[in-house]
C-alpha cells in the first residue's frame, strides 16, 4: 500500500477561538478591569445603583469600542504587521545571515595571521618580561 503523507498548510491552521492568547503575550499588559482604574475607598461610597451602573457601563463601553475599534482597524493593522514582519525576516534571512557568514569566513583569515603574530612577537616579550619581574618583592609596613 502506498502511504499519502498529507501536509496541512500553515495558514490554513485551526485556531482556538476561545483562548485567543496561548502564549500569554498579553497577560499584564492590557488586562485592565473596573476594579483596576475606579476603587471607592471604606467611607466614600456612592449610592448602589450608581456603582452598579458605572460597573455595567465601563465594562460594556469598553468591550464594544475595542470590538468595534479592531472590527474597523484589525485587519488594516494585520496587513500591515504582516508587512513589517515578513520585510525583517526577507532582510534577515537574505541580508544579515549571509552578511554575518561572509563576515564570519574572510575573519577567520585574519584571525590566524592575528594569532600566529602574537605568539610570534609578543609571547617571547612577556615571557622575558614576566622573569625579569619574577624575583620583585614587595613589602608593606605600616608606619605611624
């Protein structure tokens, strides 16, 4: 039997519409709650139906303008991330990677002639300085 090995295309892929963040990129960032930005300390209470209400309000306030702010600007703004993200990676991959290799190779050449003159000329100067300073003492004495 012949074997079909299908492969499943990326940006075909199922996405969880329930958990929208499963990296947790925004976890602190952006979760912002009543209880968040208006807290009423003991001793100044406003009336019940006006903290009720103000609850209701900011939390549906707040839900509709951001469904209605990434309704008209989500997927202008996915246009162009996805734009900016795949202008670095095209720079990345077809500029600075080979960039860095090309660096990484002609280096090594002068890397060695690097290395082979300073064990040539400096090695044999230190060595001779390092006996010369071999038999130097030092003595500390404290005086009054």
């Amino acid at each position: 039997l012949e074997e079909r090995i299908i492969i499943k295309d990326q940006h075909t892929k199922e996405i969880d519409l329930v958990n929208r963040d499963p990296k947790h990129i925004n976890e602190d960032v952006v979760k912002v709650d009543f209880e968040d930005v208006i807290a009423e300390p003991v001793g100044t209470y406003s009336f019940d139906g006006v903290w009720k209400t103000s609850y209701t309000t900011f939390t549906v306030s707040k839900y509709w303008c951001y469904r209605l702010l990434s309704a008209i600007l989500g997927i202008p703004l996915a246009v162009i991330w996805g734009f900016l993200f795949a202008l670095i990676s095209f720079c990345h991959i077809w500029a600075v990677v080979p960039c860095i290799k090309s660096y990484l190779i002609e280096i090594q050449c002068v890397s060695r002639i690097y290395s082979l003159c300073i064990h040539t000329f400096c090695d044999p100067f230190f060595e001779a300085l390092s006996k010369i300073c071999s038999n130097v003492r030092v003595a500390l004495r404290k005086e009054f």
